[in-house]
C-alpha cells in the first residue's frame, strides 16, 4: 500500500525537465565571400519540449542569415550518465566581403510553463573569409561547389516552313544550375547583340534539393529573344561564365557554343492580307453610316414645319436686331 502511494506522489508532482542548448558554425577550411554557410543551433533536454523551440536571436559581424528554408533534425546524446533528446535548427549564412565572419558570445535565457528560467552562455564563432587570387569583378563572383550550364535555341516562323525570314523569333534559353549557392548569386549571361532588336523574359528560378529536401542549390534559366528586321546573318555569340570551384579551391570556366543563323528577306503580304480587307468591317460601317442618314432625313421631314416656323422666328430676331425702329424726337422744337 504504501508503494502504491508513492508512485501515485510521484505521478503528481510537478516534473522538472533539463534544458541546454548549443551553437556551431558548419563550415570548410577555406571560406570566401558569398559562399553559404551553416549556423546550427540545437535545443536539448532530457525529458519533452514545453513550448517547442524558435530560433534564437543573437548578433552576425561581417555576414547575415539568408531565409532559405531548412529542415529540421531530431538528435540524441548521452551526457554525465543522462540522455538528452535535441531537436536542430539550421541557417545559412553568408559573408558579402573578406574579413571575419563573426558570432559575438552570448547569452539565451530558456523559458518553460512551470520552471525557473535557464540561462546558457554561447562561446563566440569565428571564421576568416578571403577572396581567392585573380578575383577580377566582385560582382559577379560565383562561388559553386558544382555548376553546368545548358542551352536551347528555339526558331518561330511566321508561316509553316523551315526557312527564317526577317520578322521570324530566335529564342535562347540558357540554364545554369549550382550546387552551395543561392539563386540571386547567379549573374546575368545573355545580352543584346548590335543591330538587332531583342526582348527579356522574365528568368525562372528554383531551390535544388536532396535527401529529405534539403536545399543544395539553385537553378536559374534566363531567356532572350532575337527580333531581326532584315535579311541577313544574325550570331548569337558564345556563353562563357568564370566561377569558382570551393570544393577543389580553383576556378573554372564553363562555356555554350554561339550559334549563326542566315535570314531571308520579309514575306510578301499573303491571303492574310486578303482576309483582312473582306473580313465585312466595311461593310458593316458603311451601312451603319447609311441608316444614320436616313433617320436624320425622316426626322428633318417630320419636323419640317416646326423647323420652317423656328426658320422664320429666328429670321425676324435677326432683322429686328440689325434694323432698330428709330423712335420720334420728343423734345420741344425751338421758337
């Protein structure tokens, strides 16, 4: 009896759970400017989470998190003879430019329903990031552990053969793909070329992912359309893209081959042009203009008289206005 009510006592006493938490910085030995970066943090305790962990705010020198969605990990480990069960959370970070990518020491004070508040201290973070020699354009440095790029030339012609002609559509559709960046990284690859018109579509983008949807990377595919005018020979010039390789520390030049293609002169106006003149648009103008006639007739012979007398009213002010009755001379005469 007494057993039973001891583990009844236990039952209802109010559980105390352990909490800690850890910080890390996930990154290779080599670090360059705008290479993504992975901040972890796990929440641990030994017994439940009461309310379920949220990312924590803390201080980033010489870099900023990205919102690139992560998911989260379930872990477990064993300290002082005690099992602790941890859920993951992750960032990406990134630095825009060399320096010290630095997370500042900290303090996070961890709350549950029903507990004293726990305090942990963070060590600071460091990592130094360098831009790699030969860096030429800041701005369109692309760091990669992985890049291909790929290419579709697509021809619309006016009418139903092979031949193109000026007013036909050259599209060029190039897609370049990355493993350990992000979509906006990626620069622009195509441009106009002299002498011909040209039209941008908008770019697609979207997150390449592995696993359980882990985000590696992106893809990004730009689109620009040739408008030629006149017959000629129109060359689309060779794609060339300079990134650098942060798996084997070395750059790389990924390149497309250019493409000519020889355009005859206009079509000559066709049955379409025929068509447009009988489409009966005409037609149906000049006999709305004819009914209108008509009325306006019928309704000037129904008014006739109404409009001779409003003639002669207007006839009469008219004279009355220009030809003023002169009045007699009422003053007295002389004498």
């Amino acid at each position: 009896m007494k057993g039973l009510l001891l583990i009844l006592l236990l039952i209802v006493l109010p559980a105390r759970a352990a909490m800690d938490i850890t910080r890390e910085l996930v990154a290779p030995d080599n670090v360059v400017p705008g290479q993504p970066l992975r901040v972890a943090v796990t929440f641990w305790t030994d017994t439940w989470f009461n309310p379920p962990p949220q990312w924590p705010d803390f201080i980033i020198e010489n870099g900023s998190l990205l919102t690139t969605p992560l998911p989260s990990q379930l872990l477990t480990r064993r300290k002082d003879g005690t099992s602790w069960s941890g859920i993951r959370l992750e960032r990406q970070v990134m630095a825009w430019d060399q320096g010290t990518l630095r997370f500042p020491a900290t303090e996070i004070t961890l709350t549950s329903p029903g507990q004293p508040p726990v305090t942990v201290s963070l060590p600071a973070l460091e990592k130094p990031v360098n831009w790699p020699k030969g860096t030429r354009q800041p701005d369109r440095f692309l760091p990669a552990s992985n890049l291909t790029l790929s290419q579709k030339i697509t021809q619309y012609h006016a009418a139903d053969d092979k031949e193109l002609h000026a007013g036909d559509v050259i599209e060029r559709a190039v897609t370049v793909k990355a493993r350990g960046i992000v979509a906006n990284q990626i620069p622009h690859v195509l441009y106009a070329i002299p002498g011909t018109e040209t039209q941008s579509l908008p770019a697609q983008s979207q997150l390449l992912t592995e696993g359980r949807g882990d985000v590696d990377g992106a893809e990004r595919t730009e689109r620009l359309r040739y408008l030629p005018s006149q017959a000629g020979t129109v060359t689309l010039p060779p794609v060339q893209l300079r990134w650098w390789d942060t798996d084997h520390q070395q750059w790389q030049l990924a390149k497309l081959p250019g493409a000519s293609f020889t355009l005859a002169a206009a079509r000559g106006a066709g049955n379409e042009a025929v068509l447009r003149g009988t489409s009966g648009d005409e037609k149906w103008q000049i006999a709305m203009l004819i009914a209108a006639f008509v009325i306006f007739a019928t309704l000037l012979w129904l008014c006739r008289r109404m409009i001779a007398r409003g003639l002669r009213y207007g006839r009469h002010r008219w004279h009355g206005f220009w030809h003023p009755v002169p009045l007699s001379n009422l003053l007295p005469g002389e004498k």
